[in-house]
C-alpha cells in the first residue's frame, strides 16, 4: 500500500466523526487495524472509515462491541462488509431488532400509565397488577417483557 493511501488517526476521525480516543480503543479491541511510521505514529488505511462507520451503525442498533467484533472477524482479510455481506449480517440481526422495535412500542404504548413492574403507581398498579401477582412470573418488569396479566393468573 502507497503511503498516499493512509491516514493518521486525526484525519481518519476528523472523516468518520469520531474522537481519536474512540479509534484507539477501536485499534485495542481489534475492530481496526494500523501501521506504524518509524516515528510509532499510527497510519490507517483510507478504508478504515467505512469500518468505523460499520462499528458505528451497529452501535446505533444495540450491537456491543463483542458482537461487532465478531462479525468483523469473519471477513477475509479484515475487509469492509461488502453488499453481500451486509445483506447476510442483516438478516442475521433482523430478529432482534424487531425485538428491540417491539419492545420500544412496547413502553411507548405504556408511559402514560404504569410500566409493569408495580413501582410506579401503587394505586393505579393494584389495578394492573393486583397483589403483585406479576412477580410470580419472574424478575424485572414483567408486562414490558411480554407477559399479561392473563399469565399471572
């Protein structure tokens, strides 16, 4: 690779608007690769934008960096996901998402009234949630998880 084709750390977070600090612990988790000049400055290749901006779409879906991480690792020659790739990752990662869309609904549908959980509103919650019978069904808030009041019963 030319060295005209690489970047320093400041100009490939300046491009993919990002803090230096991001793209080192980016580097120390191993999402991202650079070289060293024989100064030891960092130098990334102009395709480490793509990658952070990879890193950071998966971040913006609930992805953490494990995961991210993962999926980076099963590209060959830790290469961008191409639009065969990505078309791959998406639908690996649809069945979540439209978990967290649902579970989203979910407690927009609820704010104005109790959250399930039975700590909100004592008075209104012996309502939703008499005698606490929810917590028969398991720890957190159990009507935001997807049970009813039907399965308390």
């Amino acid at each position: 690779m030319d060295s005209t084709d690489l970047l320093t750390i400041g100009e490939i977070a300046q491009r993919a608007g990002v803090a230096t600090s991001a793209i080192r612990y980016y580097e120390e988790r191993g999402l991202l690769s650079s070289t060293r000049t024989s100064g030891g400055q960092r130098r990334f290749p102009r395709e480490a934008i793509r990658r952070i901006a990879f890193v950071t779409a998966a971040q913006r879906v609930g992805r953490s960096l494990d995961e991210i991480g993962v999926t980076l690792a099963e590209l060959p020659d830790e290469r961008t996901p191409d639009s065969g790739d990505w078309e791959r990752i998406a639908s690996t990662w649809r069945p979540r998402l439209d978990q967290q869309i649902e579970a989203l609904v979910a407690l927009r549908d609820q704010l104005d009234s109790c959250i399930g959980c039975g700590c909100l509103s004592l008075g209104r919650c012996a309502i939703y949630n008499p005698n606490d019978r929810a917590a028969t069904l398991g720890a957190g808030a159990r009507y935001l998880l997807g049970d009813t009041a039907a399965d308390a019963d």
